[in-house]
C-alpha cells in the first residue's frame, strides 16, 4: 500500500550505516504473501565497492514531482562510513575460543616480567585468537583502506595492527574478540526486530479446507483457491483467505490482524479475515480476496515498505555520520603528532591513545539508534491494528495539533439503516402513488455504493425494473441521478434540492425536525418537485466518544468536517464531545477547511473513509483512513495510516506511539553521541585503552538496539 503523494519518500537500502554491509538494519527482502511463491534468497555480495539510496517520489497525478536521489549525499554517506559487514563474522564457537586465547595471552603478557619467553608464547594466542575472531574483519579492513573507506573494518585494522607493532599484542586480541562477540550479539537482536513482521507470515495456514460440488472437502494449496470457492473453517482452525460467512455462527479472535482484544461475534454476512482465529462454532465462508490480496498481506507488505522508508530523524542521522568520522580521525592523528609535544607525552603512549580513540570513531551505535526504533515502533503499531506507511508517518503524529474528523464511516459505524420515509406533501395530486415512489428510490438507491443508498435500497421492498434504469449517474456530494421510464429522477441531499429550487419552507421544517433526532434525510425528486424523503440513521461507533476524549487530553482539537447536513453533523458531533461541527460540505470545501486549520491551529490530521475525503486526506499533514470494509481503496491508497479495526481510540494511540518513540529516538542518540564523546575526554586525558574503546563502541551499540527493542512490546 503505498501513498502515491509527494511527501512520501521510499529509499532502496542496500547498504548502509556504517557503510558497505550494515550497521543499520537492513529491509528484509521482500516476503510474498501467504501462498505466494517464496523466491529463493538472493544474497547480495558486491564486496562493498558500492551503496544504493535512492529516493522515489511517486507521482500519479500531474504536478507529482518524480526525483531520484532527492538527496544526493546519502550515498555519499554511507560509503563515507563504509566497511560493516556481519558477514565476515564468525560463529559463537569460534568467538568463545579467541576470548578464551585473549584472556591467556593477557596473562602471558603479565607473566613476561618474570618469564620473558612467556612473551613469545602469548604473542602467538594473540596471533591465533585474532585469526579466530577477526581474520575477515581484519581483511575487509585491509581492502577498504585500499579504497580509502573508512568504515570500522578499516579502523579496527589500523588498530589492530598498530597495536601489535607497539607491543600491545593481549589488548589487540581483546579488542578483537570483544568487537567480534559484540557484533554478533548485535547481530541477534537487529534479528529480532526483522523477525516480529515475518512471523505475521505464520499466522495464515499455507492450505485451506475447499468444499467440493459432492460436499466432500479438499486441502488445496491457499494460492490456487479461486475467489468465489467456499471454505469450511473448523473450530479452532485459522482462516486461510479473505471471506465472508455464508453458514454458521461463531467468535473468532482477530487480534493479530485488528488489533482487537475482544472476540468478534461473526454470521451470516460478516467479513473474516486471514489469519484470524475461529473459536468454536464451524463456519462456512466464500473467498472474496486471493492469497497476494488478503488484509494479512496487504499489512505485510506496507510495514515492508514503511521499514525501507527513512524516516527524517533517520536522514539527519545519516548525514550527521558522513562527517563524525573523518573528523574523529582527524582528531586522532593529531593526538598522535601533537601529544608529545604539547602534553608531554611519550609517541608510544600517543600513539597507542590515538589507536584508542579511532576504535570509537565509528558511528555503529549512531547510525542504530533510529532504525531499529523505527522498525520496533511499527511492528508494534501493526501488531495493534495501525498501519503506518513510513518512518515520516511515525515522526510527524506527535506533531498533530487538531484532528478533522468525517462522520459517516469515521465516528458513525457506517452501516446506516433507514428508519423512516414518506411523500413530501401527501396533497399533492400530481405526486406519484407511495409505492411507486418506493419503486423508484429502490432504483436509483441499488445503483450507487454510498452507505446512505445501501441503507435506503436495503430498507425498502426489493423492487423490479432495475434494468430501466438509464443514464445512472454519481452527482459528487450531492446524491444520484437516472432516467426511469423516460422520466428524470434524483435521489440526493438538501444542497442539490436548493440548487434546483426545488426547496420549499415547508419541506425544511419537517427535514429540520428529522436532523434534529441525528438522522441524514435523503430527498426523492423528479424535475418539478421533490417527491419523497428518506430518513437514515447511522449509529454512532462505540469508541467514538473515548478516542475523542483521549485526543482532547493529548491536546488535540478534533473537529468534525462532513458533507453531511449542518444540523446531524451537530447532533452527532455533540454526543462525542466536539464543539466545532461543520457539514454540508464538498470534497473542495474539505479541502478548504484543512488549509485553514493547518495555517490557524498547526499540523491537522485528516480522518476518513470516502472518495469524497481523499482530497482532504492528501492535504493533511498525516491522513488517517478507516481500513474496515466499508472503506474506500482510495482513501487508504491516500492516506499515511490505516485504522484496520476502525477504532478511532487508534488515533490517540498513534500519537502516544509517536511521542515515545522520539524520546527513545533521542535518548539513543544522546546516548551514542555522550559515551563517545566522554570517551574523547578519556583519550585525551590520556586514560584511555583500546578494551575500554571496544566496549564504550560496540556497548553502547548494543544499548540503542535494546533500548529501540523495548517499543516491540508498546501497548499504547
């Protein structure tokens, strides 16, 4: 699901971080859908001569810019620190072995006052604890120099080896072993956070129960189910496709895909999704979605590209590292030349402090400290039913100062049903009789797919002659219009009744003592006069009036914009707590009324369901949309995040979200920045030591990741 707006960027890893492989965590290759051909691994092995960055702005309409490379210095970047690679690096036996050599070699070092040919003896563990630990870190140091990339393969090869020639043989194994088990470790827990977004994976069986024209059942392969196919779902059993229930009734536990805690009763007519868990009662359904096209993989495939989407606090980070290193090694040769002469110290004590000081010098745990928040954030948001479309998303939530709101769809359930209707003016001879006024509003309802129509066509007797319908045609927020029997008929709201003059004081009053009780009333009208009038309530959702609570507490002012008339959207608006209520408005109008929160009030959202909310959703600064079933594709195409259980406590929940996961973001990089830079102090205070460089480097690396994970388990 990607947004096609000019404020999305997708960038393309690669490779990136501390450069040639990946401090950074890497975009998963790509993960088909359940039942989808699984492509073998493709490994990438480009001997880190190069990185790849690039920055799409997807542009559907026209004016869309369409760049490559909207910044051409985050390639630059990443070869500017390049040379992390963890796949130069050993298994756990091998590591435990050179620590173990490392440790002896100290000792070696420490017994060669007394035994001087001890020295001999710890120089080779040190040797063999090096080759087991770091014999390809060690060369891919060696090849990056060659290149002048001065990512920490390079560092720790200069390190290394400068420490040997200066005597330090037992810290150069030390440091070796450490940084090999560190990144390891490291290596695991980045594991982690790739592995919560494919375990969504598992949750749809491969296979599904198919019944057969004799009634028997066949497990078929879920990629070969045809739509349409009718799929018997045991109690217990998981749901393999996208459906709906055409027999039985039954709970089923929707939590992983929704995010809903609570069992949701389900009959005859009710959506199943993919990966959901039916409870007890068996349940008969037909598959209205293939495998590649279930909810589960629609979420699948968005949290992807939201993990290869760098968010902004991510670019700042990239483009702050390109310049940290060189710097940190300009500072380093300079405490080797001007120690000696300005502090008194000796060129070994210089040199080896400046050794130091170069194994701290890369941005490892700098470059993690926003990615790895990032990924954990949105698994943690699409494990609870929202599903953000980048880093960009995340980032900009705890920045909203009001939140507009539609009605139908958004804080009503959007399954309006019709509960009163009558002729205009019962006196009027020239009116037809009511049960072909109802006829005929049945025609024209059962040929438009707004939820006002559906309710209007469902609550009336199911006519005949739809195929005398002509001329059907959609009248954009305004209602439905077709010629019927060689007559033109409308069926649409007060606005279009004033447009025409059709609109009598009369008529107002009883509309107005309709929309009194929250109802939408809907007008039946040929060219003379308005014949008859519908009126159509829509329950408001049971969490309306929570979520608006909880944004109003996180200082957030939700206000209600609807095309829907003034006098219901003021009802409705007044039972969930909403002061400002503005309805009888056009897509244009919606959009209008955005840019004016966004200048008066600050960053707007925008939340919606409909066609007529896309324009408004791609004007807002982040654009909610509604993800159940009564959702339109082009409201969640257009919007940054997707509601999949249409609970509005969900927007609340976002901007919680939004707001730790910048304190983490901050707390990692204070903490990468301030350890580095106490390090800095040490060095040239001249207390440094190279083990204590490994540490306070691949530590606090390991602290950011950890600190990041901790947002996988947010529960808002």
């Amino acid at each position: 699901m990607s947004k096609n707006h000019p404020r999305h960027e997708e960038a393309y890893v690669h490779s990136c971080g501390c450069g040639g492989g990946s401090c950074a965590p890497q975009p998963s290759p790509s993960i088909p859908p359940q039942g989808a051909a699984r492509p073998a691994r493709h490994d990438h092995d480009h001997d880190h001569d190069h990185d790849h960055d690039h920055d799409h702005d997807h542009g559907e309409h026209a004016g869309h810019d369409h760049r490559h490379g909207e910044d051409s210095t985050d390639a630059a970047a990443a070869d500017a620190h390049a040379g992390h690679d963890h796949g130069v690096l050993p298994g756990w036996p091998r590591i435990a072995a050179a620590l173990v050599l490392a440790v002896l070699a100290e000792a070696a070092h420490w017994g060669a006052s007394l035994h001087p040919w001890l020295s001999y003896g710890g120089m080779a563990l040190a040797v063999v604890a090096i080759g087991l630990s770091g014999l390809g870190v060690y060369k891919a140091g060696l090849k990056d120099l060659a290149r002048f990339k001065l990512g920490i393969h390079a560092l720790m090869a200069v390190a290394v080896t400068g420490a040997f020639l200066i005597g330090q043989w037992p810290e150069a194994a030390m440091v070796m072993a450490l940084y090999a088990a560190a990144e390891r470790i490291e290596d695991q827990a980045m594991d982690r956070a790739r592995q919560a977004i494919r375990n969504l994976l598992q949750l749809a069986p491969e296979t599904a129960d198919v019944l057969q024209p004799d009634g028997s059942v066949a497990a078929t392969p879920v990629a070969r189910v045809a739509l349409g196919a009718r799929l018997r779902i045991a109690p217990g059993a998981r749901v393999p496709l996208d459906g709906t229930v055409v027999q039985g009734e039954s709970s089923v536990n929707q939590a992983p895909i929704t995010g809903e805690s609570a069992l949701a009763d389900k009959a005859p007519g009710d959506a199943l999704f993919a990966g959901s868990v039916n409870q007890h009662g068996q349940l008969t359904m037909e598959v209205t979605a293939p495998a590649t096209d279930s909810l589960l993989a629609r979420i699948v495939h968005a949290v992807e590209q939201a993990q290869a989407t760098r968010a902004p606090t991510q670019r700042f980070v990239d483009r702050f590292a390109q310049v940290y290193t060189p710097i940190v090694l300009v500072l380093a040769v300079l405490l080797a030349v001007l120690a000696p002469w300005l502090l008194g110290w000796t060129w070994h004590d210089a040199l080896y402090q400046a050794l130091a000081l170069l194994v701290i010098a890369c941005p490892c745990a700098l470059v993690l400290s926003t990615p790895v928040t990032v990924v954990s954030a949105l698994t943690a948001a699409a494990q609870r039913g929202i599903l953000m479309k980048g880093g960009r998303s995340l980032e900009t939530a705890r920045l909203l100062r009001a939140i507009a709101l539609d009605k139908t769809g958004t804080l009503t359930s959007g399954s309006p049903a019709l509960v009163h209707w009558q002729a205009a003016d019962a006196a009027d001879t020239t009116a037809s009789q009511p049960g072909d006024l109802a006829r005929t509003a049945w025609q024209l309802a059962s040929g438009s797919d707004h939820p006002v129509s559906r309710a209007i066509a469902a609550g009336l007797p199911a006519g005949t002659g739809a195929d005398a319908v002509q001329e059907l045609q959609a009248l954009p927020g305004r209602g439905v219009q077709a010629r019927i029997d060689g007559q033109r008929w409308t069926l649409a709201n007060l606005r279009w009744a004033r447009e025409q003059s059709l609109s009598t004081p009369a008529l107002e009053a009883v509309l107005e003592a309709q929309e009194a009780q929250g109802r939408t009333v809907t007008l039946l009208a040929d060219d003379q006069a308005v014949r008859a009038l519908f009126a159509v309530a829509d329950p408001l959702r049971p969490q309306a009036a929570e979520g608006v609570a909880q944004l109003q507490a996180l200082g957030v002012t939700p206000v209600v914009l609807s095309g829907d008339n003034q006098a219901t959207v003021q009802t409705i608006a007044a039972q969930v707590g909403i002061a400002d209520a503005r309805g009888s408005l056009l897509p244009q109008d919606k959009l209008d009324a955005m840019a004016v929160l966004q200048r008066d009030v600050g960053p707007t959202g925008m939340t919606g369901d409909g066609i007529n909310d896309a324009p408004a959703l791609a004007q807002s600064d982040l654009g909610f949309a509604m993800g159940g079933r009564h959702s339109t594709g082009m409201a969640m195409e257009t919007a940054d995040v997707v509601l999949m259980n249409d609970d509005l406590r969900r927007i609340p929940e976002t901007i919680r979200l939004s707001r730790k996961s910048h304190t983490v973001l901050w707390q990692n990089i204070g903490l990468a920045l301030g350890i580095k830079a106490a390090f800095f102090a040490l060095a040239v205070a001249g207390m440094a030591t190279m083990w204590m460089a490994v540490v306070a480097d691949m530590g606090v690396s390991l602290l950011v990741v950890a600190n990041g994970l901790r947002l996988r388990r947010w529960r808002g």
